[in-house]
C-alpha cells in the first residue's frame, strides 16, 4: 500500500488530464517467480521440509507437476517481466519481475504516458516507488536464504568430511594398482632399454630435421596456440581450466541464482525509460550497500 501526497499544481493538471482526481492511496504488486521448475512439487515439498541432504538433493527427479506448468506459463523469464494496468500491457520492465500498479496510460491503455508532464512525473515517481519495493523485496529473501544457509553449515561440512574420505581411498587404491601393475612392467622393459637408445637417436635428428624443413613461419603459427592446446586435453588440464565440483547445489544456492537472474535488470521495451525509472529507485533504496549476490 502507497500513500500519495501530490503536490496541487501537479494534481490540478492530472484532474484536467484524467477528468478524475488522483488516487490518495494505492497498491503496488510484483510478482516474480520463485521457484525452480526443473523440479516437481513434491521434489520441492521434501526439500523444503526436511534437514539439509545434498545426496537426495542429486536424486531427486525433473517431471513437472501440473501446478508448475501453470505457473510456468505465466512466469517472467529474465528481463521481461511486463507492466499491468488493470491488464497486461506491451510493456516490460527490464526485470524478470511482472508489475502491478495504478500508473497513468495512455489512451489506449498499453503504454505508460510520459507525453504529458504532470503524468510523467506520476509515472516517474510511481515506478521509481516499485523499484524500491523490488530491491527491499530481494534484500528480504536474499537475507532469509543466508539465515538458511547457515543453519545448514554443519551438514555442507560433513558431506565434505564425508567425500574428502572417499577421494583419500580411491587415491590409495588407484596407487595400490598402479605399484602392483609397475613391478610387473619393469622385468618386460629391461631387454628394450638397448633398442630404445639407439631408436632414440635415430629419432632425435629425424625430429631437428622435420623441424627445420617445416621453417620459421610456421613455427610461429604453431606457437600461437590457445591455453587447451598448449595444456593438452588430459584430466589434468581440463580440472585445470574448467574445475568439477561434485557436490550439487542445495536449496539455497538454487533460490539465490533464481533471485539473481530475475533482479539483473535489461532495457525495458518499448520505452526504456521504464526500466531507468525502476533502476533508480532499485538503486535508491539502499546507496551506501550494493545488492546482494
């Protein structure tokens, strides 16, 4: 709920414009969703009501219920959420949040009048209104998710404990086999060790030769290699440049990407001048702290 306080001049204009006097009180909604629809309710229910588990976590399924398809029909994805007046309007917000509010249109009701002066400043400050509501409304949930996480800390850290354990095992038993398959190899390489060094030889100038027929030219090209190829595609290069982290997300982790993708504001369209709007009260209200990711 908005109270208003127009100041006259601006509110004799609006009665002169609208032929109605402004609203003395109004309400502002934002609908965003939540939820994560790779997952069925009942995936989420168990979720949501039982201690923190990351192995059911990786178990659960991806059917969707009926209930989530629903939602998912109307649901904003990323940058556009639209602006309601009554009805939906051609109109986006920039946030993957949809907007409900008694903003002045324009005649035919599906684009916010900027045109008229005391309109647009109605307008202006209406959604620079609803930015606040949406930044207090991310600081809310993003704050539930951190009393959240840190109730589920001593769980993340036995599963650590838990899979540290399991990788110090299979360590011992991947040198176990390798010890035992090694002995085994050494008496079988000993009567090649004469052949080698002489192939070695051969090989060493057959390689300088093939070097310098190939010229200088193309031994720069070689040179200017990407990271991969000059690393190699082993196991170690690609933990190297891309690391595996096994453990899945927990809820948490799974509310706050949801939370941030919606809140990371796009050009609104047709008029970009929604989402300016919007961005300045977003940043408004709170200057001195920057939002949280």
């Amino acid at each position: 709920m908005v109270k208003t306080k127009i100041p006259p001049d601006v509110e004799k204009r609006i009665i002169r414009v609208t032929k109605k006097n402004p609203p003395k009180e109004l309400t502002v909604q934002i609908f965003l969703d939540a939820a994560n629809h790779d997952e069925d309710d009942e995936s989420l229910t168990i979720k949501r009501n039982t201690k923190f588990n990351l192995n059911k976590l990786a178990n659960i399924g991806t059917k969707q219920s009926m209930a989530s398809k629903i939602t998912d029909s109307f649901s904003p994805t990323p940058g556009s959420g639209r602006i309601f007046i009554g009805f939906r309007t051609s109109q986006t917000t920039g946030f993957g949040v949809h907007l409900a509010a008694p903003l002045m249109p324009t005649v035919e009701r599906e684009a916010i009048d900027f045109v008229d002066p005391a309109l647009r400043e109605f307008n202006s400050s209406l959604l620079e209104v609803a930015g606040i509501l949406m930044r207090l409304a991310l600081e809310h949930e993003m704050n539930r998710i951190g009393m959240l996480w840190e109730e589920n800390a001593e769980e993340r850290k036995q599963w650590e404990i838990s899979r540290e354990e399991e990788k110090r095992k299979q360590k011992e038993k991947d040198e176990s086999n390798t010890k035992s398959g090694g002995n085994a190899a050494a008496a079988s390489s000993g009567a090649k060790d004469t052949d080698n060094d002489n192939d070695s030889i051969a090989g060493s100038l057959f390689g300088f030769a093939s070097y310098m027929a190939r010229g200088f030219k193309s031994t720069v090209v070689e040179a200017i290699k990407t990271v991969p190829e000059i690393l190699g595609e082993d196991d170690e290069t690609t933990e190297l440049l891309n690391p595996r982290d096994d453990r899945p997300l927990s809820m948490e982790e799974r509310d706050a990407i949801v939370l941030m993708k919606a809140f990371c504001a796009r050009p609104s369209t047709p008029d970009d001048l929604v989402g300016q709007y919007l961005a300045k009260g977003f940043s408004r209200c709170l200057p001195s702290q920057t939002p949280p990711v």
